[in-house]
C-alpha cells in the first residue's frame, strides 16, 4: 500500500506578489478523499490557493506541509488550468505528453492516450492539432493528460468557466468519476451549482483569507460567517 | 536594362548547359553554407532554448549582447578567423586559410548569433505559455528545451532558414578567409564580385539570378519537406 501525499496542511501561509497579500495568513487542513471546492468571489484568492498547494506560487511566510517529500508530491499531483494549455501537437500526443516525460515508451504512451481520449469522448479527434479543438475539447483534453499518470490529486481552476452547459456537464462527469475511482479534488470555482454539484466540502475564501471550511450542505445550508451567509444568499461582497 | 536583360540570358544559358563552373562554384556555394548553417543551428537552437528557460544574473545582457552580435560586420569576422587561422596564429598549424572550411568557421561566427536570437524570441514566447504546464509536470531543465525546442519548430525552422539567406548571400567574410581561388574557394557571392570587378556585368547579374533562386529553392524545399503548411498538422 502506497503512503498517501495528503494530508496537507496550511499554517499561516501567505502569498505577496509586488509587495501586495494575495492570499493569507491561511490555517487549512485537506484530508485524504473527496472533493474540496474553493468557492469565493472574483479575486478572493482561490487560484492561487491551489496554485500554492500545487507547488506553483512561493510562500511569503508560514507552511504547507504535504504528508510527502516534495519531488513525490509533485509527481502525484496534475494540475489543469483555468484556460487549458494546448501543446502545438496532436490531441493524443498532447495527452500522452506527461507519461513520456515520465519514462515510457512513446508506442506505449500513445496507446494510453488514444484509451484516455476515448474516455473524455476525444478519439475521433486524436490524430488532429489540438489548437484546432473547441474549447470544451480543449479542457477534456487537459483534463485526460491530467489525469492519465492517475493522480492522488488533482486541482481544477475553474474547469468549466466559459463552456456551455452541455460540456460542463461532461466535464463534471469526468471529474465526478475521478472521484469516484479515488483521486482527491480540489478544484476551484465561483459556479454555485457546480460547488453543490461535486463538492463534499466548501472552502470559502473572501479577500484572501478562509471564512469557512465546512461540509457542502452545511456551508450552503447553515452557513457560520457573516461573509458566507452573503455570498451564499447571492449577496454582493466587496 | 541591357544588362539586365543579358544577365538573364547568360544566367538562361549557364543552367541549360550545366556549365561546368558554375555547378562547380553553386555546389561549393551550398555546401559551404548548409555545413555552416547546420553548425550554427546545432548551436543556435539550443543556446536560445537555454537562454528562455534559464534565469541568472546578467541575462538580460547576455540576451542585448546575443541581439547586437546578428549585426556582427562579416569583414570584421573574416578578419578575426583571418588571424587566427593565418600561419602565425594560434590555429595556423591546422593550415585551414584559403579552405572552405575556413569559410564554414567564419560563417558559423556570423550565422549562429543570428539564428541563437531568432530562436530566443520564438521560444520565449511559447515558453510563457507552457510556463504553468511544465513546471507542473516537473519537468527538468532539458525536458522543458526539448519541448520547447520541437513544438517551436515551425519558428525555429524560419530562424534556421533566416541564417541560411545570410550564408549564401555573404562575402565579405569567406572573401578574406576563403580568397577566392578558382576550382577551390570560389563560391557565387565572390564570383559575382569577381565578374563585377572584370566589368562582365551580364555574367555577374546572371550568377546573381542563380544565386537566389537557389536560395528560393532551399527555401521551399525545406518548407515541402518540413510539411509547414499542412493545414491542421504540427
């Protein structure tokens, strides 16, 4: 049996870009399964939140402490972004990418990718320039070579920002049977629904800092804070 | 006009009797230059895919330096590989002035700033937008050139084709190292200045015509044979 990467835990943890707190100080615990999403309005921080955790942002100050040392963390780990980096390949070399980078073969890639391509409903497209897709097939995509090296974690910014509701329903799909087969999400949103949708817990985040970190039908039926009682009666927050 | 005209009969003339000379001096033109812009490229590329993803204290004049060196003045090289390579300099024993290979090595000098710089722009961008990824992947040093290196290569083969349009069409530099000696240095460019010189302005025009449609071909070819233009391929 593998040793999990998580948990892991925030103490005091801060980000400064220019002189500016982007985030912190956050005290947070992320336990082993399930699907954490970071809700909170435009600017509260939430990506880069998970950019931190993910290794992508350097601390101003406290700790986050993976339950791993960090080159292993950073292999268990994918990140898929808010707008999905397409490399200037083929749809199935751009998936198979991560798994060659690791080592093997590229026959052996490639016959995973083309299996992950059929799984995010992109075989018909993987011999063609992956710029050329949609920008829903663009976010399967990323999401198919995220999570072809199977992840303990995945971190999704805003996976389906800009899609309609059709490939937003694809994409939860997708996230909800990464889930379900045991990969750890922690995905950022500001889509109410979607936060109900997947989420089994809601961190909420307004101006930086973590109001609350609570089960989703608690957060959104008894929230604690006066700031998440706002955001989540649709109030405007400031 | 006259000349003009002239030139393009005798350039005519030359290609359809494959004059022996002018096979001759065109085959040296390309292989002087194609071996020096292979060199330089070899070099070039990955300088400028290390210049992008690499962050140290004087980068940023190391990469105004590279950027001044694509105007580097051939007859200044031509007269540095000159010293070098003349008998009493520090490479005279290898006997290589008046070679072609003296000519490859100040081509090299005057190509690879050119194409290392091309292709430190052309990644650079693409490395801002695969920043995220790569560094997310964990990638080393040598995976994220690599990377780089091949999804630019459309760019990059422009950067490439770009030092080989300055090869050919140089002479101040292969002039001095190479000399211009008939059935072994002479190349298009010196030939050109050489029929200049003895006022057979047709003659001159018409190696002049055949000096850039080769350079029109190469260019074309490499394109064809490199698929750039596929629609919906990288």
């Amino acid at each position: 049996m593998v040793k999990s990467i998580l948990p892991v835990v925030l103490k005091g943890a801060s980000v400064k870009k220019g002189g500016v707190q982007i985030i912190g100080p956050l005290d947070m615990q992320l336990l082993e399964a399930g699907c954490t999403v970071v809700i909170g309005p435009n600017g509260a921080g939430k990506t880069t939140l998970l950019r931190l955790l993910h290794g992508l942002e350097r601390l101003k100050s406290g700790s986050v402490t993976w339950n791993a040392p960090r080159p292993e963390i950073n292999a268990r780990q994918s990140f898929v972004f808010q707008t999905p980096v397409v490399m200037r390949r083929s749809v199935r070399e751009n998936i198979a990418y991560p798994l060659i980078l690791r080592g093997s073969s590229r026959k052996k890639a490639l016959t995973e990718a083309d299996r992950w391509a059929e799984n995010v409903g992109l075989k018909a497209h993987g011999h063609q320039d992956a710029n050329a897709l949609s920008g829903g097939e663009k976010q399967k995509l990323a999401l198919a070579r995220a999570l072809i090296t199977r992840p303990e974690v995945l971190f999704l910014d805003e996976p389906s920002t800009n899609l309609d509701g059709a490939s937003t329903l694809e994409i939860e799909n997708l996230i909800r049977s990464a889930r379900n087969s045991g990969t750890r999400i922690i995905m950022a949103t500001h889509d109410f629904g979607q936060a109900r949708r997947l989420g089994d817990e809601i961190v909420f985040i307004h101006h930086g800092r973590i109001c609350e970190q609570a089960s989703t039908d608690m957060f959104f039926n008894t929230p604690q804070t006066a700031e998440a009682r706002a955001f989540v009666d649709g109030d405007i927050l400031l | 006009m006259n000349d003009l005209l002239a030139g393009v009969a005798a350039a005519v003339r030359l290609i359809v009797t494959l004059d022996h000379d002018l096979v001759e001096i065109s085959l040296r033109s390309l292989q002087v230059s194609l071996s020096a812009v292979f060199i330089a490229a070899l070099i070039g590329l990955p300088f400028g895919a290390w210049l992008s993803v690499s962050r140290f204290r004087y980068r940023r004049i190391a990469i105004a330096v590279l950027n001044a060196l694509m105007g580097l003045p051939p007859v200044v090289v031509g007269l540095v590989v000159y010293i070098l390579l003349s008998r009493s300099g520090p490479f005279g024993v290898f006997n290589l002035l008046f070679t072609p290979t003296a000519m490859i090595i100040a081509q090299v000098i005057i190509v690879t700033p050119i194409i290392a710089s091309l292709a430190h722009q052309a990644i650079r961008e693409l490395w801002f937008f695969y920043h995220d990824l790569l560094i997310s992947l964990n990638t080393s040093k040598w995976q994220r050139m690599k990377t780089l290196l091949w999804d630019g290569r459309r760019s990059l083969l422009t950067a490439t084709l770009t030092g080989f349009g300055r090869a050919i069409g140089e002479i101040g530099a292969i002039m001095i190292v190479g000399g211009n000696i008939d059935h072994l240095t002479r190349v298009l460019t010196t030939a050109i200045a050489l029929e200049v010189g003895k006022g057979d302005f047709p003659l001159a025009i018409g190696l002049g015509i055949i000096l850039i449609s080769l350079a029109i071909i190469i260019n074309l070819a490499v394109h064809i044979l490199s698929r750039t233009e596929r629609a919906g391929r990288w």
